[in-house]
C-alpha cells in the first residue's frame, strides 16, 4: 500500500507491497483500504482480444475528429475476421466490436447494492451505465442499474445526458440521483446516467457496463444542469482533494486516498 | 529511445485512462520505429507495427526534470497481421492533441489533484 504525505510528490515515490500477479477476473471483491480512504483494483478482462486499428479507431471518435478511410476499412477487415476466429464466446450483432476495454472496476450503486463493471475514464466526465432502460436489443450481457430496485434512488426530473461522437454514434438517457460506492468511499447522492440507447460499440463490448468519468466536471453533458463528477462529489470526505492512477502492465489500480489524521492524528 | 540520449521537446497532452495507447506527434513516433527493424506504418492494420520477434526499445519520457520510461515490453499489443505486433506508441498528427493514455501511466505512478489549482503530478514506481 503507498502512503502519501500531505506534500504531493512529482518526484520518485517507492511503491512497495503492490501485487504484481495478475489480477483476478472480473467480479471479484473490490479491495477497501479503510474508512475515508479507498482503494479500487481493477479486474483484468479475459476475453479482451486487442485490436489495434478499433484502438486507434476509437481515439479519434472519442477527440472529436474523423477518422480517415483507411482506418475505417482497417477496422472492419480486422474485426470481421476476429469474429470468424472465434468459437465460443458472445455472439456480436454488427461488425464494430469494442474489444480495447481492458480494465474494468467494480462500482456498487444504489440499495441494495448492484454491482456493475465500470471503465474509470480521466478524459470524459459523465458516471453512465447501462440500465433497465436500456432497449435489450442493444444490449449484449452486460449488468445493468434498476432505477426502481433502488430504494434510495431518485430521478432528476427533466435532466437528460447525450455523449456524442464524430460518426454520429451515441449514448444518451436519463439521470438518477442515487448512492454509489467505489472501494470503501461512498457518496450518497451522485448522478447516475442511465442508458435509453447506447451505439453498437458499446453493445459489443459485452464486460463493460459503462463508465466514470473524472475528467473536470464543466464537460458533464447532463443537461439542463450540468452535474458533478464522482470525484468532484467525494472531494470534500477527502483530506486532500486527490486521486491516483497506478495503472500496471496487466493490472490495474485506481487508488484514491485520504490524508485526514485518525482519532489520534496518525496520517496515513 | 531505448539508451539513446534525451532530447528535450515540449509536448503538452492529455493524461487519459480511458485511451489505450500513447499518442505524440509523428517526427517522434517515426524516430521510435526507425529503432525497430522491419517496422512499418501499416494502412491494413491501422498503424504502427513491428515484427513481433523483435525486441522494441524502452521509450522514456519527461514531465519537468523527472523521466519515466516505458520499457519495450509495454509497446507490443500483440499481432495485428501476419508475425507483426500492433505498437503501443501512435501519430496523434491526425487527432491534433497529444495523449498520454495507459500505455504511459502504465510507466508511473499519477496524481490528479483536483483541488481550485488542479495539478497533475507523476511520480516513478517500480514496474
């Protein structure tokens, strides 16, 4: 486990006592490093099959621009015969398939808890998921959020979200407030973005049931009012209003810390 | 590149989790390859790969004075097409912004501080 001072360090930090095996697939308990502080492993996807030309396909969609010809024709000639390569596994209703989701986490919304597998995302800003609303046709295995199974949910009455991208491809649906927790930090009042539709990527991509966004919350496309991120929401039960990204090669870790002192103002 | 010498550029990107690979401008991307025998941009498979026997140069990169490297081993995402790996490093020329996605915060250890003056810090770690 690192322990932060109250200084940050951009200088070499030593990390000791991290596990460098390989990280337990998807569905496994979510690690709590304690009150006020926690701490997220991230699950490694067994089924990924990387595909460089969608990789890269979907950086230019995700930064707003068009991706050129030859990358479009690339990706359909390489996920075609992925697909063809494939004996077992789901069965993908259209060529696109979004396979360079690697690292997933577990993410509790709602009472009681549903546990959905969230990709953590530092360049978006919207907590959405995949829901009961989300029409099955567009739907391909993933866990989905009941609203209505929740008992300390709440709709935001006239909020709707929209992520749009370059090809016209986009997610969109209504809000909900309601309780989500990360590792041990919970904040009891969050705007869940529920899916009404969602593009055939992420229809595809069968073990990512959505994302959390922590990039800054002034590019939240919840509207008429923006809403803040997980993190902008948790800051304040943070002693420092920071979080980690300690990304391992075929493991992952999203740590986020506190730095408040305990009863007897030990920081750790 | 690998134990080439540092050469101080300023390239300013974004630090995202949710992008895969590391993307910097082309003069950079095709100073990497260059290292690499055999390697090529490839339209077919939609960017830089390399021979997949071939063993890629660690990339290091500087945030102020520290460095961070990325060892080789973390630029090979498997074969694209017959024996040549897919790279991990990519041209963001035709995406107009740099972004430093898992492939170099996989190499350190990140900090988002979110407070009134936002800061990002990087630390190193052991890989």
């Amino acid at each position: 486990m690192v322990h932060l001072t109250n200084t940050l360090l951009a200088a070499t930090l030593a990390q000791a006592g991290l596990a460098v095996a390989l990280p337990p697939r998807i569905g496994t308990v979510v690690d709590n490093a304690g009150p006020g502080k926690t701490s997220i492993k991230q699950v490694r996807n067994p089924n990924h099959k990387f595909n460089g030309a969608l990789s890269v396909y979907k950086t230019f969609l995700k930064y707003g621009r068009t991706p050129p010809a030859h990358l479009e024709a690339a990706v359909a000639n390489i996920t075609a015969s992925n697909l063809a390569r494939r004996a077992t596994g789901s069965v993908a209703a259209t060529p696109v398939d979004s396979n360079d989701a690697a690292y997933l986490s577990p993410v509790s919304i709602g009472t009681p808890a549903q546990v959905l597998n969230l990709d953590f995302d530092t360049g978006s800003s919207d907590l959405w998921v995949f829901s009961s609303e989300t029409p099955s046709a567009q739907r391909n295995g993933q866990a989905i959020y009941t609203a209505s199974r929740s008992s300390t949910s709440k709709k935001v009455s006239g909020a709707s979200w929209n992520i749009q991208y370059g090809d016209g491809s986009s997610s969109s649906g209504d809000v909900y407030q309601d309780k989500v927790t990360i590792g041990g930090l919970t904040v009891s009042s969050q705007a869940v973005e529920a899916a009404q539709k969602v593009s055939a990527s992420f229809t595809q991509d069968s073990d990512t049931d959505g994302l959390v966004g922590l990039a800054f919350s002034d590019i939240n496309t919840v509207s008429p009012r923006q809403q803040n991120t997980f993190f902008d929401n948790a800051k304040s039960s943070l002693d420092s209003p920071v979080f980690t990204a300690d990304l391992k090669y075929h493991a992952g870790k999203y740590p986020i810390y506190h730095l408040r002192p305990d009863a007897e103002g030990r920081t750790s | 590149m690998g134990s080439g010498s540092f050469v101080s550029s300023r390239v300013s990107g974004i630090a995202d989790t949710g992008t895969t690979l590391l993307y910097l401008p082309d003069s950079v991307v095709r100073a990497y390859y260059a290292q690499i025998k055999g390697a090529q941009n490839s339209r077919s498979a939609g960017g830089y790969v390399f021979p997949c026997s071939a063993t890629a140069p660690s990339f290091t990169f500087g945030v102020g004075s520290a460095r961070y490297t990325i060892p080789g081993s973390f630029m090979n995402f498997g074969e694209a097409e017959s024996n040549l790996c897919f790279g991990g490093l990519q041209s963001s020329s035709d995406i107009g912004v740099n972004i430093y996605g898992d492939v170099a915060l996989k190499a350190a250890f990140v900090v988002f501080d979110g407070s009134s003056s936002p800061r990002l810090g990087w630390a190193s770690k052991k890989l």
